[in-house]
C-alpha cells in the first residue's frame, strides 16, 4: 500500500497529460484518436486491426495476479458490445522477469492464434513505470502487440479502462436500476482498428475513497455496479461502517460477502470501521469501563483500552480483506469532562486510543493501517506530546464549512477556520492525510447541489498542501442528483490539475449532445448554491429556473440516454420546489401542512427513481418538529433500508387521515413502485383500527420502470369509533407470494 502523493507525468511539451479526450477519470476519451499524449518518443506504425468484416483479428492475453484475469475478461465483453465479434482470450506465459511492481498484464495481440508478449515491450513498459507509485499504469501498443499493465494489482484494470475510453466509451454512473441501461455509453462499429500507443498515466494520490457512510440505500445488489463504477474511475478504497451508530442496520458483515467478491477481483482495497468505540466496547455490556459518565469510554483505565484494541483485533483478524479501520469516537459534540481533564483536548484523547491501536496492529496485523478522523472536537491536531502516529492515517472532515467557497479561500469566513486547521495538520502529522467531504449531504435532502468550481477549488488547495486523498459518500437512491459531483471528484482525486470547467464542458457535450449543452451550463450554474446558507426564496428562484433550464435541455435531445436523465434531473427539481414550499410557508398554516403532504408523496414516488433518498433529514422535513423521531431510530432506518432492498414497495398517500366520527369518508391513494425496475404485480391488503372502514381493503397494482401504480380507497369512522390516533397498515406482496415492506397510514379520529 502506497499512501504517499504522487504526481502524473508531463508530456513533452509540458502540458499536462490528462484531460477530458485522454480518458479522465471515466467520461473521457475520444474514439480511436491517434495523437494521444504519450510519455518519450512518439509511438510509431500502422493500427493493429482487432476486428474487420466481423470477424477477429486479434487476440486477448493475459498473466498474473490482482485484477489481470477479470480485466482481460473486460477487454474481451467491451470489445464484443462494441464490434459484435468475441475475440479469444488466453493465458499468456509466465513473462520472464516481469518489471518490478508489476502484478499482471493483459495485451491484445495480432491474430488469433494467441502468442507471446515480446519482451522488450516488457523492458519499455518498465522504463515507463520506473519511479512511478501503486496504480500507475502504461499503454504500449504498435501493430502487433498492444500491452496494458502497471503497478499493483489494479493496474491492468485501469488500463483496460483506459483503453476503452481512447476507444468512445464513456462510464457515467454505476449500473443502477433506474438508469435504465443509460449509465454509459458504448460506441457501434464493426471494424475496429487500434492506433500506435504510448501513454503512461500516474494518480496524483494514494488515497482515492468511496463511502457508503449511513447506507440507507446501499444493498448487495447495488454494491457491484458501484465497486465496477469506482475500478473505472480509477478509485481505488471503498469504506462500509462495521455497525453505523451500533443500531445492527448498516453493517459491514452483512454485505461482507459480495463486498470482499466484487472488490477482490478488481482489486480494490476494503476500509471499515467508523463513528463509535462503543461499536466494540459497548456501554451496557461494560458499564465498569464508562465510570466517567460517557460518551467515550474511559480512555486513562488500561484494562479498558486494552478490551476495545483487544475486541477491535479479533475483529479484523477474522477478516482479513480489511486493509484499513477507521477508528472514530463517537459522532458527539464533545467528550466527557473527566477524560478532557485528564488529557486537554479531544484530539489528544483520540491520540491515546489510536496510538494504541496502531502500535498494537504493527505488531498482530502489519497489512491493517489505522486511521483517525479530523471532526468536531477533534478538528485540531494534538499537542505535540500527543502526536499522531506516522503511520496512522488522518481523514479531515470540515462538517460545517461552506460551499459557497472554496477552502483555502480567505474570503469565504467560515471556512477560514478549517482551512487552517488543515495546515496544522499538514505541518505537525508526517503520515497520510486526507479529505472527508460532503459534496453530496444528507442533510441537504437530495436537493440538486452542485458547487463545481468550490470543489475544484478545494481540491487544488489540497493538492499544494500535498494532501494525500480525498472520499465522499454516496447513496445508490439519489446518484442521479449527484451525477456529476461524484465524476468531477473521482477525476480530480486521480488527477488535482484538472481544469473542472473544461471537464464540466466534456461532460456536458457527451452526456446530453452539443445542441443542451448551454441549456445544460444554466442548470449546473443555477443549482451551484449550498442550501445551508440561501432562503428558500433565493432558493425557490434557483430551481424554478433550473427547471426551466432542464425543459429547454429536454427540447434539444432525441437520444433515449439523455432524455432518460434529463427526465430524472426534471423530477428532482419538482421535488426541490415542494421542498422549498414547505420552507416559505407560514409556521401552523394549512398551507404548510398541505406543502408537507405533497414533499412526502413525492419522496415515495421518486425513491427508487435515482434522485432522492427518504433518510431522517426528509422524515424530518414531512413530518415537522412535532413528529420528529430521533436521528438514531432504527426502526425508521431498517425500514428504508429494507424498501431498498426489495424488489417492489408500496406506500399509502397522504401518511395521515383526519377522520370524523360518522362523517364523510376521506380518500387514501394505496401506491406501488417498482425497485429493480423489472416490473412486477403487487397485491395489498389494508388492516384498520376497529371503528375505521377502508373500501376497497384490498386490491392488485403493476408497476414497471418509473410508471407506479395507485388505487383509490375511502376512509371513513363509523360513529362509535373511539376518538385519537391510530394506525392503518397496508402488507404488500408480489403475486408469488414474496412479502414486501409493509407501511403504516395514521388515523386521526375526531
């Protein structure tokens, strides 16, 4: 593992070697270009033909470990979308003295026959990579032999990928349902033909993270078209909580399976751990070790620490792929006043337990590295006799900073804080230091946010501090949103030179087509604003416009792929607006009440469409100040999380009725959607409190893609209904039987 910054290679004439028609970062590429950058001289000679008149013309080999095998299977799939032509895949021999860090290979060869992979293009491939870090990867090809390799284990993948770019493929998103297949784009052609190559490409840091964080929406089925996203963009960790807040939802062993599967064979590294030592020393089961009064344990008792390094131990023993534990104290606001007493500041309590673990792990588990996050309390290094670790990696996380701004910029106030508590860092701890960013939060409830210039901006500040990486989160059920936000920073975490407007303007052109591109420029430029600091009128104008802006983008495509996003990116805007309705109404007005009414219906129908996400922060915001659960509930959070993971769920709208005793009945919409966008018939029945009549109690619904379905029902109170609340529960099911996630209606009886 090589955490340390690096920096890409220049061309000869000095320019740098990325951008958007060279391959960054998985939107780039241009089809089959011959002047590519290259690194020494120029490659030289005719194409090497890969498929004519549909048929082969070249051959697939491959040798080694790490991703080598699975990335010429890649090769050979993409080549096939892309001709129609299945070119023969082998195992190439044994190399004799590969390039040192070289772990695999894979090649395209002329015929197809197989052959040998000549050994000077062995020798030029290390010449390439001499000096150049893990990930580093090179492109040498002439007219009979085009190899792909690099340093490390995910070297050849890269490669592959990078191929695939030069050659017109564009990887926009992760393969989820709602994209509908339009998650990225691959050319047609039936006689392909490779230029001369020679392109080296190295990432500009080690650390480069994908989060799945809180996890509402985060399945074992979407964990694979996320890791493959990532490999293609060049991201290279992928961090899963062991236990987020030691509620048993979002927890690493449950998707420990497919996670260690998918990652294996792309090689990518697995992270966890996360917010709370209580995860392993648990409050209630070791009362003797919380004598402080909590909510961190108490860190000066020996016997204590060494049951919560003991317990994180075991833990990471028994799961060898973890290469990195994120040792986090709890998601507090501060710590207890015995243990400030004892050590002077929350950074240098923190130093204690994770000192003690990283001293603890060099010796048990070399392969495992620590790290410790920069929140909060702790958002400042410690003193200097409680230094953090060399080895001991460092995740800086400015929660409450703002996005209007860039970091380092001094003109932006609030953030002038972070950023210089992020020099202290970078002066005092010699080990690995990183970005945790929000760029996608959930506290912003899937509204269309997208600071472009702030994050590129935040990233060339980070770069000349010599930062050594950067990750933010996801979420599966509102990666549509965030499209664009999670392509940029993959891109500038391989690459902190890119120019992001330049890559903003690539992207523009080769998602939605040259005639929405100005359409498409208003809408990225209207949504800019972080919301925590606009009203909801300045708000309400924004996204009103960028509506506008997306309807006008909408009138300049034919193509099903940019439709189908513009379609969603519509739909999030409608849902930004009814969430601003309920910021401009009056406080106890029907008017809010109705505004609430309408944001939570639309939340249901869009869930699984890609653009928005019910977590807390929406259960909040439909339900109001009164009806708040806690942010720890969960109930709520399972429920999410189960409807994410089925393959079709139902709702009822509005989530309460006001029924009078023996008055008029009120109408209930029962409503489907489909979650794996497979279609599917679902069948409800209604369970109502006695002295409550639902007509029809039952019924049958087909969803299928973005199209729900809804049946009307009458809800009525018979006279001697006793008065209050209560619940109507409508079960859902697929017509085989399967059970779906229930959900509950409240009955208000007056």
């Amino acid at each position: 593992m090589n955490d340390s910054p690096h920096h890409h290679t220049t061309a000869p004439d000095g320019v740098g070697r990325r951008g958007f028609l060279v391959g960054a970062a998985g939107l780039a590429g241009a089809a089959l270009l011959a002047g590519t950058t290259t690194t020494g001289a120029a490659a030289a000679g005719g194409p090497l033909r890969v498929t004519s008149g549909g048929r082969a013309r070249a051959s697939i080999l491959w040798w080694g470990d790490g991703s080598a095998a699975f990335a010429a299977a890649e090769l050979r799939d993409y080549l096939r979308a892309i001709t129609g032509v299945r070119l023969p895949l082998r195992t190439a021999p044994a190399p004799a003295g590969p390039p040192e860090g070289v772990t695999g290979l894979v090649a395209l060869h002329t015929g197809t026959g197989g052959g040998r992979i000549p050994a000077d293009r062995l020798a030029d491939a290390g010449r390439e990579l001499a000096g150049a870090p893990e990930d580093s990867f090179t492109l040498l090809g002439d007219d009979t032999c085009l190899l792909l390799t690099g340093h490390g284990d995910r070297a050849p993948l890269y490669a592959v990928y990078a191929l695939l770019e030069r050659a017109g493929v564009r990887f926009f998103a992760p393969a989820f349902p709602a994209y509908e297949g339009h998650h990225e784009h691959v050319p047609h052609t039936r006689d392909l033909a490779l230029p001369p190559v020679r392109h080296t490409d190295r990432p500009a840091t080690g650390l480069r993270r994908q989060y799945a964080e809180e996890g509402f929406s985060h399945t074992a089925a979407s964990l694979p078209p996320l890791l493959d996203w990532m490999a293609k963009n060049r991201l290279n960790t992928f961090v899963y909580p062991t236990d987020y807040l030691g509620l048993g939802v979002t927890a690493y062993d449950k998707v420990r399976d497919v996670l260690t599967r998918e990652a294996g064979r792309r090689g990518l590294r697995i992270e966890t751990g996360g917010h709370g030592y209580d995860s392993f020393l648990p409050r209630a089961d070791y009362p003797q070790y919380y004598e402080s009064g909590g909510p961190v344990f108490d860190l000066y008792n020996p016997e204590a620490l060494d049951a919560y390094v003991g317990k994180v131990v075991a833990f990471l023993r028994e799961r060898p792929e973890i290469t990195v534990f994120d040792c986090w104290p709890p998601d507090v606001g501060a710590f207890q006043k015995p243990v400030l007493d004892r050590y002077g500041t929350a950074s240098n309590a923190e130093s204690v337990v994770v000192n003690e673990l990283a001293r603890v792990l060099r010796r048990e588990l070399p392969g495992v590295r620590v790290e410790r996050i920069a929140y909060a309390s702790t958002v400042r290094p410690p003193d200097a006799e409680h230094a953090s670790d060399p080895d001991v990696i460092v995740d800086f996380a400015a929660y409450s900073r703002t996005y209007d701004g860039h970091l380092g910029d001094p003109a932006v106030k609030p953030n002038v804080p972070f950023a210089d508590a992020l020099r202290a860092w970078r002066a005092t701890h010699t080990g690995p230091l990183a970005m945790y960013e929000y760029y996608r939060r959930y506290r912003w409830r899937s509204l269309p946010v997208h600071p472009l210039t702030t994050i590129a901006g935040d990233l060339a500040f980070e770069a000349g501090l010599g930062l050594d990486g950067i990750g933010m989160y996801s979420e599966p059920g509102d990666w549509i949103t965030y499209e664009h936000v999670q392509s940029l920073v993959a891109a500038l975490a391989w690459d902190g030179s890119l120019d992001g407007e330049a890559f903003l303007d690539g992207y523009l052109h080769a998602r939605f087509g040259e005639g929405a591109v100005p359409a498409m420029r208003r809408y990225y430029d209207l949504t800019r604003p972080d919301p925590d600091t606009h009203t909801p009128a300045a708000l309400t104008t924004a996204y009103g416009q960028a509506r506008a802006a997306l309807g006008e983008a909408a009138g300049q495509v034919t193509d099903a792929a940019p439709r189908t996003v513009l379609d969603r990116l519509t739909r999030n805007a409608d849902l930004a607006l009814a969430d601003m309705r309920i910021g401009l109404a009056p406080a106890g007005s029907a008017e809010l009440d109705a505004a609430r009414r309408e944001y939570r219906a639309l939340v249901h129908r869009n869930r699984f469409n890609g653009i928005c996400l019910p977590n807390m922060q929406a259960w909040w915001r439909w339900n109001g100040p009164q009806s708040q659960a806690p942010y720890d509930d969960a109930t709520i959070r399972q429920a999410v999380v189960d409807t994410y993971a089925s393959p079709a769920a139902g709702f009822g709208d509005p989530g309460t009725v006001v029924l009078e005793r023996g008055g008029d009945t009120v109408r209930l919409d029962v409503e489907a959607q489909d979650v794996d966008f497979t279609g599917h018939t679902v069948l409800w029945t209604a369970t109502a409190p006695d002295g409550v009549r639902v007509e029809p109690s039952h019924g049958t619904l087909r969803v299928r893609g973005t199209r729900g379905d809804a049946q009307r029902v009458a809800v009525g109170a018979t006279a001697d209904a006793a008065p209050g609340a209560g619940l109507i529960t409508l079960e859902f099911r697929l017509a085989d039987g399967t059970p779906l996630v229930a959900s509950q209606v409240v009955t208000d009886i007056r």
